[in-house]
C-alpha cells in the first residue's frame, strides 16, 4: 500500500473509512493515522533484512503516539529515542527496554540513569564527555553499558540544512577522522562497552546514494576499530529516507537500499541497525482542518482554516510543502490561487502559500496530507490553542487515540 488515502466516489477514505465521517465526529483538526499503512511500511524494511541479523528501531521523535508505539512493537519494532519522555513512552506503549537505542547530543545525568536501569540495548554517544558520564554511571549502578559512537562521516545528505546533519559544521556526531583515538581513550572505561558504530546523516533523503556512501565509510572503519582489538558487533546506519510530499517527488527505493547495504556488509559480520522515522508514518497520516473564511487579497485568496502552525509547525520552521486537498470533490467548476493560513497571530502561520486549490468553501473540509511523521508530536498550545485530537484507523475501524485537549489541561500545573 503507497497511501491509505483514496477517493470514492468523490469522498475521500482512509483506508475503509470516509474521512469525513472523522471529522464530523471529532471535529477539526484533528490527525488520523492508518495502523494497516504503518505496519506495512515497518514489514518493508523488516522484510528487506530477513536472513541478516538486523533491528529495526522506529524513531519515536517521528510520532510518539502510545497506540502508533504500540501497534510497532507488536509487529516487532526496536525503537530510537532521543529523551527520557521517550523512553517513558516506548515503555508505556508495551516496547521492550532491550529493543531501545538511546540518541541524542544532550542526554542529561537522570536520563542515562533512567535507560541504564531500563536496560536499553544501546546509548548512540556523541561526544566523549558523554561516555565518561555514562561509563561512570553504569559503573555506579555496578552495569555495563553498550555503546556506539554516532560518527559524522562527512557526507553531504543534501537536503533541506534544518534537517541536515552529516557534516562537520552540524553539532551532530564525532568527526570519522577523531574515532580512532576516541574508542582508545574509552578503552580502559569498565563501565562501558564500545562495540557498535552508529550515524544519522539527515532526513528526507530522496536520493539514498548519500546514505550508502556513509555505510561505505563506517564499514571501513568497523574494520579499522577491530584491528585496534575493539569487538564492534553492530553497525546502527539511522533513519533519513525522504517520502513524496510533492506529486512529482521521486520514491526512494527502500528494498533496493537495504538490499545495497545488505551486499556492503555481507562480509562483515554485523548486526544491522536502522533507525528510520519518517518513512514508517509519514505518508499513513493526514490533518484535516475545516475552511473557516474565504478572503480576498491583493493578487490572491487566504482561504482561512482550523488548523495552524501550532498544529503542524513544518511548512512555518521549513517551508515544507504539503499537499492539500478537499474530502469531496467540489460540485463548484474552477480554482483558486490561495494562501492557506491558519488563526494563529504569526505571519508565518500558514499550510500552503500561492496554491493553486479546488473551490473549496466555509464550512468544508481539507485534508493536509503527509502529516503522520513530524506533526502532532511537534504542535505547541501557543496562541492557547488545545492541541488537536488524534484518530487510528484500521479497516473500517477507527478510534481516538488521543483525546482532544481541553481547556482545562490547558491551564493544568499552573496556579
Ligand atoms: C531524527 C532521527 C532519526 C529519524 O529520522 P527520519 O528522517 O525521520 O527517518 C533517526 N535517528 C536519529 C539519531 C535521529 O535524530
């Protein structure tokens, strides 16, 4: 399945559900997530990988959701998390501690004690500063903790540069030219074991060349680090592969990736590990916002909506784009060349800008589609907006997975 989302006639569904039918009921905005294009996106990658020894490890950062967790972990999902918030949840949602990589630049002291005590398969370092930490934690706590150096092999992902990471100007990973002496000085560290070696380029790649050029890189230094006497057992190559968001927007190739880097490790004896986010929830999750108000501009419309950058904050912080479309197909003949903006007091609150959009009137509804990744987890309450509810479906099944915020929750912790 590319997308749960099609039209019948002329009324959209997600999977075998009309979409509308959400909407009316939950009202506006309001998120939902196909469990049937989630799984099939995770059995993509697990299935490319059978026959080697592999993890996949769903990015939490991506779409946190208990139920999207847990719907992972029972398909058999490892997960990456980059805070103690996720690995609350991962935990929360039935995911096994031992299934969980540990990433981030800033993991704080209560953060590692929280994984170490967990018994997370792994913490992705950063920086040497933080070995010491952990090893000195896991020394306190009479554990050993495995660990991988995140490596900046220097490649340029070529991407959007919020979203990149693999360079040597990011903040991201140790220089590949400083591993070498950085295993050696954590050599003699009791409370850690350095044997995995991790990187994570950057996100949205379209092109999966960057990323096999990385794996080459790391592979070679998986060897350099065992002549040296370390017993390095896992290769962790992170998330990054890009999704559509535009019609025309190449689909990367995820099986032939793998089967690429399958052929690169082969030799090697390593355990496999991806760590991808995007790609799993992207393309399975869709905003829908009700149009509030048409209004007239100089060379253009606002077509006014429910949904805003609070909501999805990517098109503001990135210049994303986002396909939007209308639930039904408009009876009205013709389009309109509009902006679509949010009521959040910004002039950077908008989903689209200068979209060419069928005659979609007040009172209708849009679905933003491509939101499943990097949406609901990244909303704010600014503007003292509740964040909008969340909806699973499955076959003809749906369900609320998160309830719409009220104003109570609003003002909760606050005197
Ligand atoms: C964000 C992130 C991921 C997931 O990236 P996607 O582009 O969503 O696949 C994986 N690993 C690390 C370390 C990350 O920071």
């Amino acid at each position: 399945m590319q997308t749960p989302f099609e039209y019948r006639d002329g009324s959209m569904f997600c999977e075998d559900v009309e979409v509308e039918r959400i909407a009316a009921a939950e009202g506006t905005p309001v998120y939902l997530y196909s469990a049937s294009a989630i799984r099939g996106r995770f059995r993509e990658y697990d299935e490319a990988l059978s026959g080697v020894p592999h993890r996949v490890c769903y990015a939490v950062k991506a779409n946190g959701n208990l139920s999207v967790l847990r719907l992972l972990a029972e398909a058999g999902a490892g997960f990456d998390i980059v805070s103690g918030g996720e690995l609350y949840r991962v935990t929360k949602a039935g995911g096994e501690a031992a299934g969980v990589v540990f990433a981030g630049v800033g993991k704080t002291r209560d953060e590692i004690e929280m994984a170490l005590e967990a018994g997370i398969h792994s913490f992705n370092c950063e920086s040497e500063a933080e070995i010491a930490l952990i090893a000195a934690l896991a020394a306190r706590l009479g554990k050993q903790a495995s660990v991988a150096v995140r490596v900046n092999p220097d490649v340029d992902a070529e991407t959007h540069p919020y979203i990149s990471t693999g360079l040597k100007e990011h903040k991201f990973g140790i220089n590949i030219s400083e591993i070498e002496q950085v295993y050696e000085r954590a050599r003699g560290l009791a409370g850690v074991r350095m044997e995995g070696v991790a990187c994570h380029i950057g996100s949205q790649l379209l092109d999966t060349s960057p990323l096999i050029e990385a794996a080459k890189r790391l592979v070679e230094l998986v060897e350099r680090l065992r002549a040296r006497g370390f017993a390095i057992k896992y290769l962790d190559l992170g998330g990054g592969i890009g999704v559509p968001y535009k019609p025309d927007d190449a689909r990367p190739d995820v099986a032939g990736f793998l089967a690429a880097i399958r052929e690169l490790v082969k030799e090697h004896g390593l355990t496999l590990l991806f760590e991808p986010g995007r790609s799993i929830v992207a393309e399975a999750g869709a905003l829908v916002t009700r149009v509030l108000y048409r209004k007239p501009g100089t060379g253009k419309e606002f077509m006014v909506v429910d949904a805003a950058m609070t909501e999805l904050i990517r098109p503001a912080l990135y210049g994303a784009y986002h396909e939007i479309v209308p639930l039904r197909k408009s009876r009205v003949p013709g389009t309109v060349t509009a902006d679509v903006v949010g009521p959040v007091c910004e002039s950077a609150d908008f989903l689209a800008k200068g979209r060419e959009l069928p005659q979609v009137m007040p009172g209708e509804y849009m679905a933003v589609m491509t939101a499943g990744a990097y949406g609901w987890v990244a909303s704010s309450n600014y503007n003292a907006r509740p964040r909008a509810a969340e909806v699973l479906v499955e076959g003809s099944e749906w369900r609320v997975v998160r309830r719409r915020e009220t104003y109570e929750e609003l003002i909760r912790g606050e005197e």
